[in-house]
C-alpha cells in the first residue's frame, strides 16, 4: 500500500503573454500565456517553494530520501537535492539523488521512490520536479516552455492515492534535446516529433500499461497525459479513446506552458485536487520513451490536499509587462551593468558557516528574555545574555511591512529592487528584499511571507537567500 | 571621569575643494589641506608630534599620510569609521595632546573616489561582511535611508508629496549656502520643484535629496589649550568630542522606529552633558551635521533635540535652521552640496565651523554668529574708554543701560565639537545672540557713544589748534 501521502504544486507569479512574444519577433500572436520564473527564481527555489507546500504539516526530519528531477537544474556539477534537503531542514542522513536527462525525469524519480519504499530502504521520499527550460528567441520553443515545480511524497502511511502499477519502456530517438553545449532546447522537424516521437511512444506504453493491468479507459476518472501542447495532448487521449471532456487532466498549456520535467507533476496535482475516494488516476510522462503510472485514490485524499491549490496558482498572476524584461531575467541579452562597485565573490567557506541561518531561515529564541533574533546572535540583542539561545524558524511566519524602499541603485534585475523590514508579531525583524511585488501595493502594515530565492550569481556559483512577498492569495 | 572640556584647542585648519578633482590625486589633496593648516597655524611640519589619518576605501595604514607628508618618524593612525571616520581622526588627536602624550597633532581626513568610475560609493560588501553572513541585503545607501523617510512619512501623517517638499526644503537651503562656498563640490541653487521632480534613486528619495560623491581633504591642527594662544589670537576650543557606536539592532529588532538615530541621540545627549548645554535649541548657536541625505538631516534636527519629535518639518517650513534663522545648518552646503569624501567629511564639517566662529566664511556668514561677535566687539568697544586708566580724555557717556546690555554678550564663549558614526557633526556654542531689536538698540547706543566720542575729539582737536 504505497502511494501518494502528501503534494503540492507552485506556479510562479509571473506570466507573458505569448502575442507579447509575437509582438516583438513581428509573427502572428498564438493563444494564451507561459509561466515564468521571476528573476530570482530557477528549478531549484521552485521545487523549494512547491516542497513546502507539499510539507505542510509533516515533519522533514521523519523524511528517508529527496529526489530532486529537472532538466534545469541550476549546476551540471553540485547536488541540488542537497540544497533543498538543507533548506528544508531534513536529516543529513536522508538519501539525496538529482534526476535529469529527460522529460520523465520526474516520474522516473516516482518509480525509484515507490522502489525505494517498498524495499524499506526509506519510510517516505521526497520527489520534486521543477523546470525553467529556454527555447531560442523568435523560436517555437519559447512560446511553449513555461516555468512551473510540484513535490510528492510518497510513503505507505496515511496514503491519499496508492500506486496499483508502473509501465516503463525506453526509445532511443532524437526528437528534443539539449546538449551540454547549448543553453537551448531544440527540436527536430515537428511533425517527426509529433507522430514518431510522442505521438507514437506515449500511446504505445499506455495501450501496454492497460493491457498489463487489465484495465480499460472508461476505468479511470482521470488521465494526466504529459504532452508539448494542447492539440497533441488532444490527439494522443483521443486515439487512446479517453474522453477529452471529462477524462483527461487539463495540462494548462494555454495558462503556463509546456512546463517539461514539472508537467506530469503538476497535472498529477490538479488532478488529485479534484478526486475523491475511489477514483482511478493514469499518469504517463514522455522523454526518450514513457513511465506510466497507475493510481487508486482513497479515503485519505480529503485531508492531504495542499494549502495552496494549483487552481490558486493560476488565479494569482502578475503579467510581465515586456518581452525585455523577460529577455533581461533569462540573461538572454547582455546588459550594460550598473555604474556601482562590481559586487566581491562570496566565500563559499562564510556561506558554508551560515547555512542554519541563510538556507534554513533559522534565528534563535533567547531562553532568559524570550526574544526571537534573526539572524542568529551569540549575545542576546535585549538582555546581553551570551550563548542562551534555541533554535528558532522564521520560514513560515508571516509577518508586516515595517518600512520600505524602492531602491533604484540597489541591484537587481527587476529594478527598483523594494527593501524592507518585515516585523513578525510573534517577535523578531527581518531586513530583506522583497519579491514577486507590485511597487504600486507596497505599503507599512503590508502582510508578507517569506520566499526562499537567488540572491546572487557571482563567479559561478549561485547564493540563495529568503526574501519576502505579499501573502499568495487569491482575491 | 575627568571631561575633554577646555582641553584642547584648534589653531590650523585647512581643506581643499570637494568635488571631481580628475587632476589631484589622493596625495596631492593629502599635502594641500595639511600644507593648508600649517600655514594657518604657523607651524612647520616638524612640529607636528603625532597625526591621525582617516580615510574609509581610499587606502590602508598610516604610511598613507607619512609618504606624501614625509612626516619625521612620528607615530601614525590610520582611523576607519565610516561616515565619522573626519570626526573620529579629530577626536583621537584631541585626546592625544589633552593627556599631553604630544604637543601639536595632526589629523587629516582624505578620500579619492572618482577614480573608481562608478558614480555611487565604493563597495559595500564591507558592510555585508559585518553582518557575518554574505546572505543579507542588496541595498544602496540611499535605499536604507529612504526606509526612514517612508517610516518618517508614515508615522507624522505626511503624504508622499507633502514629505518630499518638506525634506525638498532642506536640499534647496544647503544648496544656497553651498552656492556661497567656493570650495563646495557644486554651486548651484535649486528649488523645492527640482527636488520634488528629479529622478527617484530610492523612493521617496530624488537626485537632489542624495549628496554629491566627491574627492576631497580636510585637515585639523590641534594643541593644547593652555597653548593655543602662543599660535593665534582666535583658536577654536573644544568643549566636547562625543562619539557613540551602536549593535546595528535597528535592522534586526522591532523595538527600533525608523525615525531617529540612536546614535547621533546619545552622542548628543553626551556632548551637552560635557559642555554644560541645558537647552539645545536655544544655546547652540550654529551646528554642521551629516546630511547625507535629505531625511537625515530632518531626522537629526529632532535627534540632536533642535527641534522636538515630529516638528522639525515645522521648523525647516519657517527657515529656523537657514543661514538667516535662529540655528544655521550646514551652513557650507553640508554633505549634499559641498560633498561627501566619506573619510574627510568630519573634518570639513569643523573646518567651516571653524571659519564661522573666526568671522571668516564670507558671504556665508551665519547671522547668529556675526551678530554675537559684533556684539562682543560693541561691548568690548563700549568700555574700552572707561577702563583705560591715565585716558586723559574725558568717559564718553553711553546710557548705562546700553552698556549693560553689551556686557551681557560679552561673557561665556562656549565652543565645541563632536562627532559619531554614521554621523559625525561639529558645533559652538555661545550666549545665546540678542534679539533683532536687542542689537538695534545696542547700534543706536553705540552709534550715539561714537557721535560722542566724535563731538569730544573735535572739541579737543579745535582746543589744541587754539592753544599756544
């Protein structure tokens, strides 16, 4: 009985509009928007952001593995698993894996950790998949690549939708790809992709899938289909005989995107937002052949449904008001940099050293006078009393604006970059940055929460930090 | 706890112009400031005993000041401390010749920072680092006082328009008085318009509420009092130097408003402890104060308790704080006209406090001032007759009650100095002035002891011509 004991999705605020794109390549407009990751945002803050929505009410320390899946993950050469591990506050002792390579990446990353559960080498894992991907300028690549992250956690306690079965099949082809030379995703002739690559492979292992469990297509409430864009997605459920109306999971291409390795995940969580004990749920993913998986909701699907809902994500949006600015927050075009002291190379060794206060969010709580501090001080800033201190976590306090700036000498690739001081009732102050705002609504007495995002990237190596934003509601 | 009170007197200044000085470089500002001050004081290098340097990025160690100097083997200091580092330069060299470790002392504020090619301050990863973590803010220096200014905003019901004019005023007055110091860092005038619709560099705060990024050196000689007047006749004496350094809390601790400096508060508390001042806005006749940006010279004002919490706007709308009203600052242009060489900023805020006090800032002469030395001089003038015994002439008769008053002004000139991190500011203390119809009077009396005096002289010229 393993499965699905808690999800979550996050979508980033931001979206451009793709007759935004056509406006300025000069090409007729397409339909719709893509999500995109704002510009302190990459795979590794977003399936952060998505884990937490994911954790909300569990322990990380009770967590046995992370796996982390992406095609986009910040380092060819550094574990972001790992990162994410530490940020989350998980035991060192957990187990942490990149998955990469292909699009099923993050299902691939599913099957190991049902693996993983069911051989008792970890209670629960941890899988987040998240994506960033580039398509060249002017190509048709970038209109449909959207930005998006989504964790599950699979475990055998308190399941909300157990896996019945997995299908796998691999195909060499070479239909989309990025080679370690290219920071863009390409594409071979379309309609080869389209009836060769997906078009051929994903039916294939879901026909073989339904044949090895004896299962038909009216047997499911839902089928997530992984797929580049609506109209193979259409065309895929329907050769499958799924009915398009009320069997197969939207993959909100025309809201966010193709959202690559995150697809199968995401849609996996607006389906299971939507399901109800009893219901059947078919997941296949594509990218050098297909993992399908099967699933039974149960009763426990009521009570693991995330805090912030896919649905919320897609009613909470900014709109990015150029394709400019989308340009400068993907480093696609060289910027003339500011006319201000170029900033010094972090010490890895300085970093390494504030990991509990910079990844973890983590202040201390004076155990003699009760005051919460951030960062983390040996002497207490109110009653002087040295080395007294618990642990203390700001990560998910909300707290209020205490002032602000818009500071336009203050670096930032989405400037003015906002400065503020948040005061958190229960105690303590923060002087961050402040993210994903519109300058229009900040004010004092503002209620904000904190985001854990890049701070800098200076001499190849990434800083994250936490900053704060508006709650994330729908209004 | 013995005081630096009457201690320690200055004798030499010098300073050279603020501003993009592409031609001098750091140690060519370095020898015209301290060449400056020596002739000022009539010294020669050798006489110097020990020298504080102060500088913030420009350089290390205190060969900085000893190789363009060729200063004789003598102990130096290099002092860092950010925006006082002037101030603090001052202060070590004043405690120095106070405890009689040297007699004469130099301290020498420099900063070259338009070699850089950036036209904002150098890098403030150096701050970062003092935080302990490279995980903190990406701010600006104007984006961390605008802070106050949304919070000063909020707090006394300002709207963001009305606030930008209020603190707009106090950029337009330090440009006036800036237009009138030739060695200012720019000398235009400006108008509370331009302020209000100039550029946002971090909202609230425009162009013209930041001060000029500038190259510069200022320099101080200082000896002990006792001393002083060996050098000259009107040495600037030092009635207190304060300097008060906090935990940096306001960034991590709610407790703190947003609308005050703790620091310039206690160091001002302190320094009127010292000097003996009970009321500052009365007493202090003229003050220079870092004025980095628009809002903190505002929120200075109440700090230094010139104005109360919340009404200095009130004061800066009634011009009590111009060249004309009852307390002149920055009368030079402070930080924002004449510039801002971080390192020597302290020591240029008591080089035009020093020229004010001597009579000699010219066309800016703070009123305040001038009036309270020419009434010193009238009272000196006014008895001057009668107190000269074996005078063959006849006393002049001004009314008694005219040369009462004169005496009034006469007593008690209180002088001093102080400075801290990040504020470092410098002022004098003196009685307070006579009113304007007070000093009229005082003319009138003095204009008919003259007419007196005139009416004694030709009766004595016209009895000498007659005689034998």
């Amino acid at each position: 009985m393993t499965g699905i004991i808690s999800y979550g999705g996050y979508i980033p605020l931001y979206r451009l509009s793709r007759a935004e794109i056509a406006k300025a390549w000069g090409v007729n407009a397409p339909q719709g928007e893509k999500a995109v990751a704002s510009h302190d945002e990459d795979s590794l803050t977003m399936s952060v952001a998505a884990a937490r929505n994911c954790l909300e009410g569990v322990d990380p320390k009770s967590i046995g593995a992370l796996y982390f899946a992406s095609t986009t993950s910040p380092y060819r050469e550094k574990q972001t698993a790992a990162t994410i591990a530490a940020v989350l506050g998980m035991d060192r002792e957990a187990f942490t894996a990149d998955f990469s390579g292909s699009l099923r990446a993050g299902t691939n990353a599913i099957k190991a950790a049902l693996d993983a559960v069911n051989s008792e080498s970890a209670s629960s894992v941890l899988v987040c998949a998240a994506e960033c991907r580039l398509g060249m300028p002017n190509g048709s690549n970038e209109m449909s690549f959207g930005d998006a992250a989504a964790a599950v956690l699979i475990g055998n306690a308190g399941v909300g939708a157990t896996i019945d079965a997995t299908y796998t099949v691999s195909d060499e082809i070479i239909d989309v790809y990025r080679s370690d030379r290219d920071a863009f995703v390409h594409s071979w002739e379309s309609r080869f992709v389209r009836d060769y690559g997906h078009g051929r492979v994903l039916p294939e292992a879901v026909s073989a899938t339904l044949k090895k469990c004896d299962l038909s297509p009216k047997d499911f409430s839902k089928t997530v289909l992984c797929a580049p864009d609506s109209r193979q997605l259409a065309a895929v459920a329907r050769r499958l005989g799924f009915d398009l109306q009320t069997q197969v999971q939207d993959s909100f291409y025309a809201q966010i995107g193709d959202t690559g390795t995150a697809q199968p995940l995401v849609s996996l969580a607006a389906a299971l937002e939507n399901s109800k004990a009893g219901d059947k749920v078919l997941l296949a993913s594509y990218g050098n052949g297909a993992d399908v998986i099967v699933m039974s909701v149960g009763e426990e699907i009521e009570r693991i449904k995330p805090k912030r809902t896919i649905k919320g994500y897609l009613e909470t949006k900014l709109m990015i008001p150029s394709y400019q600015k989308y340009l400068r927050w993907r480093g696609l075009v060289p910027i003339e940099p500011p006319a201000t002291a170029p900033m010094e190379q972090p010490s890895p060794v300085a970093l390494w050293r504030d990991n509990a206060s910079g990844l973890t969010l983590h202040g201390v709580k004076c155990r003699k006078c009760g005051t919460a501090q951030y960062p983390a001080q040996r002497v207490c800033m109110v009653c002087s009393a040295r080395d007294q201190f618990d642990d203390y976590s700001f990560a998910e306090r909300t707290g209020t604006i205490a002032t602000f700036s818009h500071d336009n000498l203050g670096i930032s690739a989405d400037p003015p970059n906002t400065i503020v001081a948040v005061d958190f009732p229960e105690g303590g102050r923060i002087t961050c940055d402040m993210t994903d705002r519109d300058p229009e609504e900040v004010r004092i007495g503002l209620p904000v929460e904190m985001t854990f995002r890049q701070l800098r990237y200076i001499g190849g190596f990434y800083t994250y930090w936490w900053k704060c934003r508006p709650l994330r509601e729908p209004k | 706890m013995e005081s630096i009170r009457d201690k320690v007197a200055i004798i030499g200044m010098g300073c050279t112009k603020f501003g993009e000085n592409w031609d001098k470089s750091t140690d060519d500002m370095i020898i015209d400031a301290a060449y400056e001050a020596y002739e000022d004081a009539g010294i020669e290098p050798k006489d110097i005993g020990a020298a504080w340097l102060g500088t913030y990025v420009t350089d290390i160690t205190g060969q900085m000041l000893a190789r363009p100097l060729k200063l004789d083997y003598i102990p130096v200091t290099r002092v860092e401390n950010a925006c006082a580092t002037g101030s603090d330069a001052l202060r070590n060299a004043a405690y120095a010749v106070a405890c009689g470790a040297c007699d004469i002392a130099l301290a020498l504020g420099v900063e070259k920072l338009k070699d850089s090619g950036y036209s904002g301050l150098p890098d403030f990863e150096l701050y970062r680092r003092q935080l302990n973590t490279y995980r903190t803010r990406t701010y600006s220096p104007p984006g961390h006082f605008a802070m106050m200014a949304t919070k000063y905003f909020e707090k006394y019901g300002l709207g963001p328009d009305e606030g930008k004019r209020v603190i707009g005023q106090i950029a337009v007055k330090n440009h006036h008085n800036g237009s009138l110091a030739p060695k200012a860092h720019f000398h235009n005038e400006i108008t509370v318009e331009q302020v209000v619709k100039a550029p946002i560099i971090a909202w609230p705060l425009g162009l013209y509420d930041c001060c000029g990024v500038s190259d510069g050196a200022a320099a101080a000689i200082v000896t002990r009092a006792d001393l002083a007047k060996n050098f000259r006749s009107d040495p600037v004496y030092v009635k207190s130097l304060q300097i008060s350094v906090g935990p940096l809390e306001g960034y991590m601790n709610p407790a703190y408003d947003w609308v005050h400096v703790e620091e310039t508060v206690r160091a001002g508390r302190a320094a009127y402890a010292e000097a003996g001042i009970r009321n500052p806005r009365e007493e202090i006749s003229l003050a220079e104060v870092h004025d980095c940006f628009s809002i903190t010279e505002l929120v200075i004002m109440e700090d230094l308790q010139f104005s109360p919490r919340g009404k200095a706007p009130e004061d800066v709308a009634a011009g009590f704080f111009t060249l004309e009203g009852g307390l002149p600052v920055n009368t030079d242009g402070g930080l924002k006209c004449f510039g801002h060489p971080i390192g020597a900023s302290g020591l240029r805020m008591m080089y035009e406090v020093y020229k004010q006090l001597q009579g000699k800032a010219e066309q800016r002469q703070a009123w305040v001032v001038r009036r309270q030395d020419a009434a010193s001089a009238l009272s000196s003038s006014a008895t001057r007759n009668r107190s000269t015994e074996g005078d063959p002439r006849p006393p002049n008769h001004p009314s008694s009650e005219g040369q009462e008053r004169a005496k009034m002004w006469r007593r008690g000139s209180w002088r001093f100095y102080f400075g801290l991190p990040p504020y470092g500011f410098h002022f004098h203390k003196k009685r307070p002035g006579p009113s304007k119809e007070e000093y009229l009077s005082m003319l009138e009396d003095y204009r008919r002891n003259l007419e007196d005096e005139v009416q004694v002289v030709k009766k004595e010229i016209e009895e000498i011509k007659k005689g034998p």
